[in-house]
C-alpha cells in the first residue's frame, strides 16, 4: 500500500524531470567497411517524449491506487 504511493512519487518526479530535461545518448553506426578501414558515425539522439508520458501515466497510476487502497 504504503510502496505504491512511494513508488508513484518517484515515477512522477522521474516524469517531470524527462519532460523538461530530455536524456540524450549516442549511438554507434558502421557506414563503410573496407578491409581493415572501417568509417563509422556517431550520432547524438533523444529520448523520445513518449517515454516521459509513459514514465508520468504510470506514477499517475500507482499513486491513484496507492491512494485508493488507503481509504
């Protein structure tokens, strides 16, 4: 009951966090490959905002029913 509530509040603050500072990672990718030479790029993405949402529905979710379950 109690880990529900607890576990809703980190996700909604992980959440609001995604939303206004967006993750960035870097990814690898081999665009040419001769031999032993080999050209590769590296590009820098975001994650996608879907996540954030995501992440925010479900601490919406289980602070609803960490709250539900209380009463």
């Amino acid at each position: 009951m109690r880990t529900s509530l607890i576990a809703g509040l980190v996700l909604i603050a992980a959440g609001v966090f995604l939303i206004l500072r967006p993750v960035h990672y870097s990814t690898e990718q081999s665009v040419v490959k001769l031999g032993s030479f080999q050209a590769t790029v590296r590009q820098e993405q975001t994650l996608p905002g879907w996540v954030a949402g995501a992440v925010l529905g479900a601490g919406v979710v289980l602070l609803g029913v960490g709250l539900f379950r209380r009463s």
